[in-house]
C-alpha cells in the first residue's frame, strides 16, 4: 500500500493535513530512525524559529496539494 | 466544523488573513500546546529575523489563496 | 476601508510597493506595536542576511502581484 | 544513461522519490566527494533544523515535478 | 522615469539581470542609505551562505520575470 | 556570446544543469571575484546547511527551467 495514493482530498482541510505529512515524509526518508525523529520533534516543537521553519515547508506543500485539487472549486 | 471549509475568500484582504491563519494552523498542529505557542510567540514578535521568516510563509500562502481566488479579479 | 482592496496596480513599479506593503503588513499583523517594529527595523536594516530575507518576501509576494496582473502585458 | 530521463513517474509516491533525488543530485553537483557528504549526512540527520531544511527542498522538487505529471490526474 | 517600466527584456540574460536588480530594489527600499548599503555588500560577498540567500532571491524573481516573458519562447 | 541564450534544453538533466548554472551566475554577479569564490566554495562545500541550501536554488531555478520546457513531455 501506498503511503501516497493520490494528492486528492475530499476537503481542503484534508489537503492541508497531506501537505503537514508530505513535510514530514520527507524527513523520515532521510532519518528514518523513530527514536531520533521523536527527540528532534522536542527541539524543534519548542523552537519559535524552528516551528516557522516547519510552517514554511507546510506552505510549499500546500500549494501543490490545492493545485492538484483545483483549490477544491467544486462549483466551477 | 471543519477550519479550512474553503479556501475562497470575499476580498483580497479577507485572503491574506487566512493566509495567515493557514501559517499559524501549521504550527498549531506541530506544537499543539497553546501556552508553549504563547510563549514562543513572545520571543519571535520581538525579532526582526523571525518576524521576516514568518512573513514568507504568509506570502507563501497566499499565492495560493490568491490563485483559488483567481486573484480577486472579480470584472474579467 | 480595507488596506489591500484590490491586487490590481497601474505599473510594474506600483505592484513592486504593494509587495513591500504585504511583506510589511504580515510583520504588523504579528508585532502590532509601531514602537517595537521601528527599534526592530534598526536592527536589521543594518543586517546584509536580514535585507535578503526581507528581499525574499518581496520576491515571493511580487510573484503574487505580477500574476494577478497578467504581468502587465497590456498589448497581448 | 542520464540519471535523469524523464520528469514522469507512474504514481506520486515515485514522484515524491524523484524529488527527493533532485534535492541529492543538487548537493552532489556540487560536493562530488562521497565521503564527505556521508559525513555530512550524519551531521544534519540529526538536527531538525537540518531536516526541515532539507524537506523543504524535497518540496520545491516536488511541485516540479507533480506540475509535470498534471498531479497524476489519471481520470480527468 | 519608472525604475520598472516593463518585465519584458528582449533576451533571457537580460531578464537574469532585471531579476538581479529586483533583488536589489527590495533592499534599498529598505535601507536607502547608499553607504550603509556598500558596506553591507562587502559582508555578505565574502560569505558563502549569504550568496547563496542571495542567489534565491535572484531565483524566485526570475521565475516572474521569465514567466512575463513566455519563457523568451519566441518560436512558439 | 550570451552565456544564457535560451532557457530550453534538449533533455531533463540538461535542464537540471542549467539550473545549476543559473544559481553559481547570480552569486558571480554578486562576486565576480574568482579567488574568493573559489575559498567560500571550499566552505559551503563541506558544510551540510550550506550545500541544503544551494540545492534548494537549484529547485527554484528548475522549477522555471522545466515550465519553459513543458517538462520536456514530447509527447504530449
């Protein structure tokens, strides 16, 4: 099973939770150890720049994610 | 009742403050204690760096608020 | 009266300042103290890294600006 | 053989793998030493600074390359 | 007479240079003092990060200028 | 002779290598210096952050890049 199907989401709320896990993949191909990302995620979940950082990737990601969907423009 | 039911907004202004909304939900859903989020919010309001970096992720955000939006051109 | 009420601008040059404007207005919406963001200005007004994030923004947010005007191509 | 033949994937699962190689190949075109960016990839696997820096590169690639591959939009 | 009276440019180097100068644009809208400028410039030349921050710039404004241009895709 | 007389390339990895080639000219623009390119070059080179950070230009280059070739889908 893929833990990437498809970039269709129902809603855009859904689309912004696969943005948050498309930016969290990508950290995971590269540390792929669980222990090590759960002590990093202390660090930077308490880092103001750290979490800006993070929302900026989510940002990226999103704008793919609502492309993919037509920003979710059902009624056009 | 979903946070993000749409992506469309009324006015350009309207759009950048969701734009904002989207970057802070980011963080939200990272560091979801609302008294860390608190006090880190102290810390970066009063850096110009930070200030800066989260300027870009409301910028990044909302180009695709304006693009769902088709960029408010409401007479073409 | 909204302080965004249109993404539209005459020229190039206006849609250039109205990209400073959002890079700006995101930074109020954060710090709304006129007072911290003057003394923060100094700071990194005197900065090169901090003028090229800030150039960044502009950038990012020009993107925006440029497209809603169909990058001012008013002889196509 | 190019390393490189095509932007299009089967699924966005490889496409999300080939943003991650873009993101590799850069630094390799750059630091062609494999030694040195074995070393490296210890260093920043393990700070989260690092790694979110590095996803948000993964998701620079990635919209280039799910815009290549019209989201994978299979049925449309 | 406008600094930026067009995206347009007649070649693609060209247009690198117009991105360039939009770069530069941002930061002196935001530190208009010409001396200050010139020795902020002497930092940030002489540090490898800084080029690198600068050259994003560069690269997020070229994508604008280049799209204002169809790409200089004159045979099409 | 330019040293940018068109954006298109006959396959993706040229394109790629254009794009890597767009990043080092805007940082030669700015230090047009060889010497002391070559010096930070062995810097950045051995650093993890700083070769993250290059590549992520080298992203945004390509994503222009790839738009002007249409992603090189010949088929289509």
């Amino acid at each position: 099973m893929s833990w990437l199907p498809s970039l269709k989401t129902e809603t855009p709320e859904a689309g912004f939770e696969l943005a948050l896990k498309l930016a969290r993949m990508a950290v995971k191909y590269t540390q792929p150890d669980e222990s090590v990302r759960k002590d990093l995620r202390e660090q930077y979940a308490n880092n103001a720049d750290s979490l800006t950082m993070a929302s900026h990737v989510v940002a990226t990601n999103f704008q793919t994610i609502a492309a993919a969907n037509h920003y979710w423009n059902t009624t056009e």
